[in-house]
C-alpha cells in the first residue's frame, strides 16, 4: 500500500459520499491506498450517515474526534495512517480519476522525495460566481488553476503561490516529528481561521525540506452557493487577516507583524465608514472587505487569542483530542 488519503469532515455526509465516489473511480487498484474519514465531532444524524457510508466503501476506517477542528482532525488522521504519505483532500472536493496515480508518480519521480506535494484545485460550481466577486479573492475558496510545477516560494511558481490542504499531501514522519498541524490555526466551527496548512509546509521548507506543486494531482473543489455572498467573505477575509499574523508569529517572523501593522491600523481606520454598511449589500465592497482584512490583521497583532474566538464561537477552546474508532 503506497498512500494513506485522509478526509477530515464535520456534518457533511453528502459531500463525503460525493468525495468517496470520486476515490471508487480511481484509476489504481483500490488495494493501492488506504482510505480514513476523521469525523470531526459531527451531531447526528450526519454521526450515523458516516458510518453507513464507511460500512459501503471497501477497506475504508472511520475516527471519531470529540474535539472540533480541522488541524485537530488532520493530525488525527496523520497518527492513524501506516504509510509514508498521508493525502488530505477536503470533504467537499471529488478527486480527478487519476488523483492517486498522479501522486504516486509525482513522487516516484524525484529522489529527493518532497515532504509537502501540493495539486490542483479546480472550481466546481454549485452556483455562479456572482460578478461582484474579485477576481483576485478567488483564492478565498480553495481554488488553485495554474499549470506546472515547481518548489514553493521560489521562481518555478507565481508568487504568493501556497499549498491548500483541499488537496495537500504529506510524508507523515515529517509532519509528527514537527509537531502536526498548529492546533492555535484552521477552522473550527463559525472560526473561519486557514493557513495552517501553509504554516506547516513553509515550516517544513524551511527545514531544508522540499515543498512541491505538481498540477497534475487535481481535484474537484464543489464550492458551496452559501459561501458566494458578501457576509461570508467579509467574514473570511476577517479571519484571513488573523490568521496571517498568526501563522507568523508560529514561523518566528513576529517582526513581519509589526513592520506590517501600522498600513493595516491605517486601513482599518480610513475605511472604518463603510463598516457600518448593511452586510448583505455589495456597495463599498472593495474598502469592506480591505477593511476586514485589516481590522482581523490588527485584533490578532495586538492581542488577539484563539481562545477567544472558541469562546465566542461556543466551542472548547483548543487543547488535546481524543480519538476513537468508530463502530
């Protein structure tokens, strides 16, 4: 068996069908990777909708995970996998036919094996992406369309480029020996927190470690209607801007923090007048969503705590996990 593929999910049983599907119609023989689903403390019915849908896809295994958080799900799934690579593919993405094969040939390729293989990450509508939409957000959603392949953070790739765990592999020795995904970064709950996958390739990369792109590992993104409206991205760029100075502050550049946060407290404060603006409306959206991208970035630098959030969000604050099969 070459590949453990882990799919980390909180009350989205029919996305997980959809991804489960998709891995069904690979091109490999199913004896080839190993499939586990991390559920993510999800209430029933979606609870027993899991089980029923493990039970009917051959060779899969099911954890449960009390405490809520991707990162916590994914270094879950990262304890439980017995092989060397572990690929994390979001419930809500469908695997290309050939997704398997393309990682394991990316891989078999280089003998300097990368610890972090990033892919693909192609759109799939479940409603158009209204006009008002930036183009330049488009990232927002987990969307990666460029063709090629290189190391991360060097001129082989566009810059800004960074690996998404929507479709992100890793060597599973590497990522325990560095501690796992930061369990203070990623979403939990209505806590729309990202980079933690970021933070953990540009940890490992700088290590001396490699961190790929290769777009011909592709996957499927089913993009959710309810997220293309203007509350949701507000919202994501809020936490976007504190999750940037988060994964930082866990990378030891805290003073890229305080060199930025003067032009952030200047945006927020010029564009403060549009704040009140209804949510729902898309006038002023270009200094709306600047300023809760800079408003996120300035709670976070000064003083802003994870704990917080959980609190506010109604969730336990982020500590250890405990994990079981589920039966």
């Amino acid at each position: 068996m070459d590949l453990t593929v882990c799919i980390c999910t909180h009350d989205r049983p029919r996305y997980v069908r959809d991804c489960l599907r998709g891995l069904r119609r690979q091109t490999v023989a199913e004896d080839r990777f190993a499939t586990l689903i991390v559920d993510s403390g999800s209430p029933e019915p979606a609870r027993s909708e899991l089980r029923d849908l493990t039970r009917q896809h051959p060779g899969a295994r099911l954890i449960r995970v009390d405490e809520p958080g991707v990162s916590v799900a994914r270094n879950v799934g990262a304890d439980a996998a017995t092989t060397d690579y572990i690929a994390y593919i979001d419930d809500d993405a469908i695997p290309a036919e050939d997704w398997v094969a393309a990682i394991t040939d990316a891989l078999a390729e280089r003998n300097d094996r990368p610890v972090v293989l990033g892919g693909r990450i192609l759109p799939k509508w479940e409603a158009p992406l209204p006009p008002w939409w930036p183009d330049s957000l488009r990232g927002l959603l987990s969307i990666i369309e460029y063709e090629g392949l290189g190391e991360f953070r060097t001129a082989d790739l566009p810059s800004g480029m960074e690996p998404y765990g929507c479709n992100m592999v890793v060597h599973v020795a590497s990522l325990l020996n560095t501690g796992g995904f930061g369990r203070g970064i990623g979403r939990v709950g209505g806590v729309l927190l990202s980079d933690e996958d970021v933070q953990l390739a540009w940890r490992l990369q700088d290590e001396g470690l490699s961190a790929r792109y290769d777009s011909r590992i592709v996957v499927h993104h089913q993009i959710q209607a309810t997220r293309l409206n203007p509350e949701w991205l507000l919202s994501r760029l809020y936490w976007q801007g504190a999750s940037t100075v988060l994964t930082r502050r866990l990378l030891r550049d805290n003073d890229a923090v305080w060199r930025e946060l003067p032009r952030r407290m200047l945006v927020a404060t010029l564009f403060a007048p549009a704040a009140p603006w209804p949510e729902t409306s898309t006038r002023f959206l270009a200094a709306r969503w600047r300023r809760a991208y800079s408003a996120g970035f300035v709670r976070a630098a000064l003083g802003w705590r994870v704990s917080d959030a959980a609190r506010r969000a109604g969730r336990p604050t982020p500590s250890g996990a405990s994990a079981r099969a589920a039966s």
